[in-house]
C-alpha cells in the first residue's frame, strides 16, 4: 500500500515481528534517557546519548507540515521541502549528494501531514562535516528555478501514476470528502494540477514563512555528548530565526445523520473501499483508550473482530482494517477494506452489524487482555533504531507528553476496562453517520445504499427485505 493513503493499516505482520523483538528491545523503553534544553534562537533540543554504536542521527521538526498549504497550493509544503535537498547556495545537487556519500551518511528533507522534517544519520566521526552539509540546504538552500522546475515535473508524474491506483484514489476522495477545504483535506503532495501550478517563488515564499527555528524542535541520538551537541548546534544553526504563528485548529466535519455514498466506477477486479467518520487529535486524552477499542475492533491483524469475522470467517476481504489517525488537529477513524466487487454489499454489512455490536455488547476480558498484552509488549519498537528514537523525541515534546513518557505508557494502556472501551465505541464509531466511499466496478458490485443506510440505522429487518 503506498505510504500516502490515507491511514496506512496495520495488519498480523507486525503482530509477528512484535513477538519476536519484544525480548530483545524491552528494556530499552525504560533505560531512554532524555535531556531538554532550549537553543537561543528557541528551538527545543532533546537529546538521548546511546553510545554503543559509533553512529549520530538528527531530526529537526519545523511547523510546515502539508496542513499550512496555502489555498488553491496543495503540495507546496512537500515541493518544498523535496526541493531543499537539491544542494545549497554553492553546491550544485549534483554536488551535495556527492559530498553525502562520500561519507556514507544519509541527509533529507521531507515534509509530513503535520510537520516537515529535515535531518541527518551518519558516522560519529562524519556527524560535523554532515551536520555542516544540513545546515546548508536549511540555511542557505539552493532553491533554483531549475531544480523546482524538476522536482516540480517529477512530483506530477509520480501523483499521475498514483491515480491509476484504486486504493488511492479512494484515500483522496475520503480525504476530500470528509474534510472538505479544511487543512486536512488534500493529499499531503496535492493534486497533479495544483502541482503543476506552483512556481519558484511559491516553494521560496513558503520556505521563508515556515521554516522558522523558534518554532522547531530538534532530536539527537547515538553516539553524541548532550553539552557538546547543544554547543554545537548554537554554532550552526545562527540563520532560520523567528517563529510561525500558530494555525488555528478547523471546525470539526459536519455529521450528517445516515451513510453517505460516494462511489466511483473503476474497471477492476476488487473494490477498494474507506468508510469512517471524523476522529480525535492526538492530544485528546481518549488516545489511549481509543487505542485498545480499535486494537480490539479492526486494528489488531488477525487478533481482531473485523478479520476473523469478515474475511476468515465470511471470506469476504481480501485485506481488512481499521486506523486511529490522531494528529496535531482531529484525524479520522477509518476502516479500509478490498474484496470482490461482488461482495461489496455483505462486507459492508457485517461491518456495520460489528460497529453496533462492540457498542451494545462490549468486549470479553480475553480480548482486552489480548490487546493490552499487544500495545505495551510492542511498545519497544518504537526504540528499535536511532531514526525511530527521534522520531519518538520529536513527538513526545510536539504532542506535549512529557519526557517520562515512555515509562508511563504501559501504565495508561494497562488502566482501561472493558466499560472503556465499550465507552469509546459507542462515542467513536458513527454507524448511523457514516462515510463510505467505495472505487469499484459499480455494475459488477451494485452496491445497495438503501439496504446499507437500513443497516447503519440499525434496522435489520428493513436491511434484510432489501437484499
């Protein structure tokens, strides 16, 4: 599945590979040490000293995620920061990358829903020389016409080879669908048209605007000293000073009552189907049970209700699941599925059925036990390289969760009940105010939205004369 659609899901592989590490990475949740100090320009410095490998990475998190595209600009954000890496003021491209292998190290930008991220990994030894080469495509970054030009025709091509794939323009139509002319209602690298309309001086004005060091918050780990880093980087990073404004958050999409439809005629074989409805921020403090409900109902792999019953039990998927997308605003709860275009009507309807029986009927205490056993034994994963360790930094000190996070997850995870998660069901999952939308060979599947809007409502025996 491409790493753009919406709501990548989660599925028994991980499951698997949980099982197998958690022995090994267990105590490293507990023995992360994380030291926060402030830069002059402002910028947040965390960093974590690992020093069994002779290995350095940084991650700087600026607030230009694709959320700040302007409008009618969709995929400004991710050209520019896709053009940031094409070298500095007096390294060509060419260049740059040349002096970046060299060495053997890694350096990029890339910019994400919420937050662009530029960084680096490299030898201990190498960590000043690429550490100088980051700091000059962030500072004084190259930002020619050709090279935007280029990565500009690049990018459209890639989103028109996108668009030949179901599953994804499924994810935009439910992304556009749900949140409308929001921050969150475009794909993160935009449409081939707005792409094809952004110019030079669009990717310079948003770098200027958005790549502000008192607004950013940097990660360091591995094989480093915290003094000498914060030293070190006071040094560097002199240029980028001032802040972004914060954005303010959208108004929350608008449930309309009923299953709304949208469906979009494709001459394939298997339906690509999304069907959700708006979800929480990853500041709510519902995360943690949401986390275990959605575990239990769709997110679990073959642990959870919607593959045993839906696909193992009825063969009516050929993969099925469902994701908690919290962000810095409200992301959406989202249940992803193919089957064949015939079968689109009855898996549609037994997840239906399933949403209302989590929420009449609960859990039993095998499955909450199961899901909390899941959540905290892989935990661990998150520590299981030096670029996951900061992106782990990175997102405790942007969503605010304190540095002794990682020794207080397990216990919030370990804190919800069965009454819960049935609480979380019944206030998270919206049958009767449902989006569906569904790139299918519409003849072939003759989706029944009348027989499916009776089973939303929870009128079964209406549903059941209509089929």
């Amino acid at each position: 599945m491409n790493r753009r659609h919406y709501g990548t899901l989660r599925f028994a592989g991980a499951a698997l590979w949980a099982v197998m590490v958690i022995a090994i990475l267990a105590p490293r949740a507990h023995a992360l040490q994380i030291k926060r100090m402030t830069l002059s320009n402002g910028a947040v410095l965390l960093v974590s000293e690992e020093h069994k490998l002779p290995m350095v990475t940084v991650s700087i998190a600026f607030d230009a995620g694709a959320r700040r595209d302007p409008a009618g600009k969709a995929g400004l954000a991710a050209l520019t920061a896709r053009c940031l890496g094409q070298g500095t003021k007096e390294l060509s491209a060419a260049e740059f990358n040349q002096k970046v292998d060299f060495m053997g190290s890694s350096v990029g930008v890339s910019a994400g829903r919420d937050y662009a991220v530029a960084g680096f990994t490299s030898l201990e030894k190498y960590q000043g020389a690429t550490l100088a080469l980051l700091t000059g495509i962030l500072v004084e970054p190259g930002l020619r016409d050709s090279d935007i030009e280029r990565k500009r025709a690049e990018t459209v091509a890639e989103i028109h080879a996108q668009e030949e794939e179901p599953g994804y323009t499924a994810s935009v139509a439910f992304q556009k669908a749900l949140f409308g002319d929001t921050p969150y209602g475009h794909p993160q690298d935009g449409t081939a048209d707005s792409v094809a309309k952004l110019t030079p001086a669009d990717v310079r004005a948003f770098y200027h605007q958005y790549y502000k060091l008192g607004s950013a918050v940097i990660a360091v780990t591995g094989d480093v000293r915290a003094d000498e880093v914060k030293a070190s980087l006071e040094k560097s990073l002199t240029g980028l000073s001032g802040t972004v404004a914060p954005q303010a958050a959208p108004a929350p999409p608008p449930l309309a009552k009923g299953l709304d439809a949208k469906l979009i005629d494709r001459s394939v074989q298997q339906a690509n189907i999304i069907m959700g409805f708006d979800g929480i921020a990853r500041a709510n403090p519902d995360y943690y049970k949401l986390q275990v409900m959605n575990y239990i109902f769709g997110g679990g792999g073959f642990a959870s209700r919607l593959v045993k019953i839906v696909r193992s039990e009825n063969g009516l998927a050929y993969s099925i699941g469902s994701v908690v997308d919290a962000g810095k605003f409200p992301g959406a709860y989202g249940i992803r599925l193919q089957t064949k275009n015939a079968s689109a009507n009855e898996a549609l309807k037994l997840i239906l059925e399933q949403m209302r029986a989590i929420q009449q009927h609960g859990v039993t205490d095998s499955e909450l036990e199961g899901a909390k056993k899941f959540l905290i034994g892989s935990f661990p994963l998150k520590f299981d390289r030096q670029s996951a360790i900061a992106g782990f930094m990175l997102g405790i000190e942007l969503d605010r969760l304190g540095l002794d996070y990682a020794d207080r997850y397990p216990k919030l995870i370990q804190a919800v009940t069965r009454q819960d998660v049935q609480e979380m069901a019944r206030k998270y999952l919206h049958p009767d105010a449902i989006l569906v939308v569904a790139v299918a060979n519409l003849k072939d599947a003759a989706i029944n939205t009348t027989m499916l809007s009776q089973v939303a409502a929870g009128d079964a025996d209406a549903a059941r004369k209509k089929q």
